[in-house]
C-alpha cells in the first residue's frame, strides 16, 4: 500500500474515500453554520417577536428595514445549509439501501434549496418595494 | 437527548415549509398577509407556532451540548446527565420567556 515509489502523500491517497466521500467538510460545515444560526436564529425570534400583532404595513415596513432583510437573508442561508446536512445525516443513518439513500439525499437537497430561494424572493421582493 | 436533537432538528426542517409560505404571502400583499396571520393567530397555529419555538430553542440548547463536547469536554457520565437536565429546563424556560416577551409586547 505504501510503496516508495507513488509521489502521492497519506494524506491524498485517503482524502475522498470513507462512506461519506467528504466527512470532514461536512462535519465542519455543520458546526460553522450552528455558530451562525446561534446569533441569526436569536435575531429572527427577536424579528417574530416584533412583528407579533402588527397590521400590514408595520410588519412589511419592519421586514424591508435594509439590516433586518440582511439578517434574515443570512438567517435563511444559513439555516437551508444547516438543516439540508443534518437531514443528510439522518438519511444516510437510517436509509440504508443505495438506490433510496441516494433519491432521498437528492430530495433533501431539492428541498432546502426550494424553500431558501421561496423565503429569499420573498424578503428580496418586500426590500425591493413588493 | 441525541434523539430529542433528531425530532426537534425535522420539526424544524419541515417547518421552514410554513416560515416559507409566510413570507411569500408578505410578499404577495395585505389580502396573502391577513390571511396567513389568522391562520397564525387561530389555536391550531398558536398551537404549531409554540411547539416550533420550543423546537428550535431546544435544538438551539441541545447544540451548545454539542458546541462543549466538540471541544473535547463534558464526556463523563455525571457530566452527560447534568447537561440533559440543563438543556430541557433551560429551553423550557426560555420557551416560556419568549412568549411571556411576545404576548406582553402585542
């Protein structure tokens, strides 16, 4: 296995093989985006909060404020990555036939990314003058 | 505690399907708007909105669990129990402190 003569290191002869093809990324990209979901997601209650019984124009006006649509365009992105990972884990931690292991990490995706581009048009939409 | 972080952390996926929605009927005008708060504000959405809260502040506590022993702290039996205890009680209360803010705030 670890003959003298490949020029490759450990390192590249491992790095894209275990079940997971890309462990690390993914584990580490979870963690980044449970860092920034802690502050965003803390903001957005904060935003639900007070947008609670509001009339329209008041809570329209509040969501199209340029920092409170940044911090929710950035709470959406996080999030999709966070929880499009997570549903992957648990996926792949009970689906265990390839054929539907691989529809549903599919599905997993599809779905994040639709529900992040409905919620981005929506906050573009409504910072943009609806 | 680990399953607790699997539910809450689905409840969550799924319902980033009715945060979706609310934000495009924002976005889609007064009628869309009004429509989707009485839905919101009817007991079956109070009820739905609630248990998202608790979901996500728990899933939220739970991850400080994880953020500790990522760096390689808290692995002892005692410990584990003590940081259960700590993430249901504290997201609990929190969960009650949110919506005492919210209703108070209305």
């Amino acid at each position: 296995m670890l003959s003298n003569s490949s020029m490759r290191t450990p390192l590249g002869r491992v790095r894209g093989l275990g079940s997971a093809k890309s462990g690390t990324g993914h584990f580490w990209l979870q963690r980044v985006t449970a860092v920034s979901n802690l502050v965003l997601a803390i903001i957005f209650i904060g935003v639900v909060i007070a947008l609670a019984g509001r009339p329209y124009p008041a809570a329209i006006a509040l969501l199209a404020n340029p920092c409170v649509a940044i911090l929710m365009l950035l709470f959406i992105l996080s999030a999709c990555i966070h929880m499009r990972l997570g549903m992957q884990v648990i996926i792949e931690d009970y689906v265990h036939a390839e054929f539907p292991k691989i529809l549903a990490v599919m599905g997993n995706t599809f779905f994040a990314i639709a529900v992040g581009a409905a919620s981005v048009y929506a906050v573009l939409k409504l910072s943009f003058g609806g | 505690m680990s399953i607790a972080h699997r539910v809450t952390g689905t409840g969550l996926y799924l319902g980033t399907v009715l945060i979706a929605a609310w934000l495009v009927a924002a976005a889609s005008g007064p009628v869309a708007f009004d429509t989707a708060q009485a839905i919101a504000g009817s007991f079956i959405g109070r009820l739905a909105l609630f248990l998202y809260s608790f979901s996500l502040i728990h899933h939220m506590v739970g991850g400080l669990r994880h953020f500790v022993w990522d760096l390689g702290h808290g692995y002892d039996p005692d410990t584990r129990m003590k940081l259960a205890k700590f993430s249901v009680v504290v997201s609990a209360s929190l969960t009650v402190l949110v919506w005492i803010v919210a209703l108070v705030l209305r």
